[in-house]
C-alpha cells in the first residue's frame, strides 16, 4: 500500500468514464467455499521465510524481491498455469517485474485480480502485501484445480513497486492499446488483507461517501469556502461506469457475512495499484484497516504500516480467511 498522508486539502482526481456489463447472476462453482485459506496462509508462511533470508524486506530489485518473483513463478509452471511477465524501469530507476497468469475462458472478455509483490525497504511487508498476493494465488491455483472453464477469462496479475509511484501496474496500463484496455471489463485490487479488528474500505464507486464527509469536514472546523472547493473537487471525479455495481456486490458479501465494519472511500484512488484502471475501467479496491497516528500525527493504515514489525505474527487469521472469501465470491458472481 502506497503511502498517503491525509489532510484537510485531500488530493483531487480527473478521470474519464467507459460503458461495461460485467456481473453474471449464475455462479455454477462456489469459490467463496472452494479457495482454502489456510492454504493461503502456507503461502504467507513461505514469503515470510523469503524475506527473513534476505534482510528482512522484498522491495523491489531486491534479493527478497527477485525470491518473491521466482517463488510466485514456480508455483504457476507447477500448476501449468501459464503467465506472461513485464519488465520495466520504475518511478526511481529500479528494475521491476510485473506476472500476469491468465485462465482462459469462454469469452475473451477480462476479470483481473490484482496484488502488489513488493515491500518498502523498512520491513517484510507481510500485511503490505504478501496478504494480496498470498490470496490471489491460492485463488488462480484453485481455479486451475477446480477446471471448470470460467465464462469470463480470468488474468491474475501481481504488481511489482508499487511502494514507488505505483510504477508497476502503471506501466502495465501505459502498455495496452484502446482495445486491449476494452478486453479489461473488471478490475479488482486488494491491499493489506490481514490487519485485526479492521475497517474494511472499498473504493467509493457511487462517490455516496462524499455527503458524509462534508460533514466531517464541517464539524473540523474548516471554512466553508475550504470545505466547498474540496468537495467540489471529490464531485469532479470521474470514475468509471459500472465501478458501482461492483462497489455492490462487495457491500453484498459484507452484508451476508454480517460485516458491519466497512467504509466507502475515495482516497483508495491514489493509494494503490487501482489508480491506472479506474480511469476507464470499472474498478474497486479492498483493503483491510486499523488506522493509527504515528509519531508524527500522520496518519497510517495498521499499527506495523511500512515497519520491520510487519511480519506473519501480525496477521491475523480471521480477517484474512474473510478476504479469502470475498476473493472467491467476487470470481464466482463476475467470471462464472
């Protein structure tokens, strides 16, 4: 998760927006039920011991990094799952790797699921994001199990530095033409998925938190001129067709499961690998907080955001698991 540091004058966004259809009411698998997260666990087991033999960090050009990569290949060739890789210069000059795996479908159509592999430099970044990509892997190996063809094809891709401008999945973007973009119908990221006793955020795809942070703004004490130029500024966001519908099936997941923790936020635009699709894509992006102020009255998204204390004790196992399941239930209503 790329670092953010809210404030009263929050960043403002322009995008563009695009027609798609992507929800089939039909799941004929259950992936919700299927993809084990215990297993998924086994994979954060495996990415901490990459990070503990080599200093304590996989960012990106790294030892720790490149393990990562090998590590998430190696599990795809055994699986014959077949992917493609990206290779690119980053936002600082670090050579990094995007992995694309793809299961065919019977539509040339595109879900993407999407994690960032790296970590900062200060830790191992377990929870920030070996947790996303631990989830999506156990999800594209137990597709590839299960083998039932999806009716949408599905692409999991897990971003190298992010942690830096968000370089990895924006050059990905910046390497697709208008209708390779087009094949793109759905895209979902998901950014920190063990962090206890969370506020689950998703990307505001209705701009609805916006009348509610107005209020906010209000009772701080802002100057109505200030208040009004930011919300004017939310309001101007354009955000991509049908990222509301699935903003909705995921408040669906969450009211099914009782979940009453969740909050619906715009600053997820610029704080993950979301930023490059939502600009034409409908999009969301899942993450799981337990916001904390630092010694420096900034605010951070969990207690070991971007620390060495980031590590497989701090995961915890419930919020995870509900991840794990949201991961499978979003496949088995958008693919299936």
């Amino acid at each position: 998760m790329k670092k953010i540091i809210l404030t009263s004058t929050v960043l403002c966004f322009f995008f563009f927006s695009c027609n798609k259809t992507i929800k089939n009411n039909n799941p004929k698998v259950s992936f919700e039920k299927l993809i084990n997260s215990n297993n998924s666990y086994s994979i954060l087991e495996d990415i901490q011991k990459i990070a503990d033999a080599n200093n304590n960090n996989r960012y990106v050009g790294s030892k720790g990094n490149i393990a990562t990569l090998e590590y998430i290949k190696e599990k795809l060739k055994t699986n014959n799952i077949p992917f493609t890789e990206q290779h690119f210069k980053d936002a600082l000059g670090n050579d990094g790797t995007n992995i694309i795996a793809t299961i065919n479908g019977e539509s040339s159509d595109i879900i993407m699921l999407g994690a960032h592999l790296d970590s900062v430099k200060q830790g191992p970044g377990i929870n920030d994001n070996a947790s996303g990509i631990a989830a999506i892997l156990e999800a594209v190996l137990t597709v590839k199990k299960e083998g039932q063809k999806p009716k949408k094809t599905l692409q999991f891709s897990f971003w190298d530095s992010e942690e830096n401008k968000i370089s990895g999945s924006n050059e990905y973007i910046k390497s697709l033409n208008k209708e390779q973009i087009k094949q793109i119908i759905a895209y979902l990221n998901f950014d920190m998925l063990g962090t206890k006793d969370p506020v689950y955020y998703i990307l505001d795809g209705d701009k609805s938190s916006i009348k509610d942070f107005r209020k906010t703004l209000e009772e701080s004490g802002l100057k109505k001129n200030e208040i009004d130029d930011f919300i004017k500024s939310q309001e101007s966001i354009s955000i991509a067709e049908g990222s509301d519908k699935i903003e909705s099936l995921v408040l669906d997941f969450f009211k099914m499961n009782n979940i009453k923790t969740v909050k619906q936020d715009l600053s997820l635009i610029n704080a993950t690998d979301v930023q490059p699709f939502i600009k034409e894509i409908p999009s969301t992006s899942i993450s799981a907080f337990h916001e904390v102020l630092n010694n420096d009255n900034e605010l951070e998204f969990a207690p070991c955001y971007h620390k060495d204390c980031d590590k497989i004790d701090g995961i915890d196992k419930d919020t995870f698991n509900k991840m794990n399941q949201l991961i499978g239930y979003l496949i088995d209503h958008l693919a299936y």
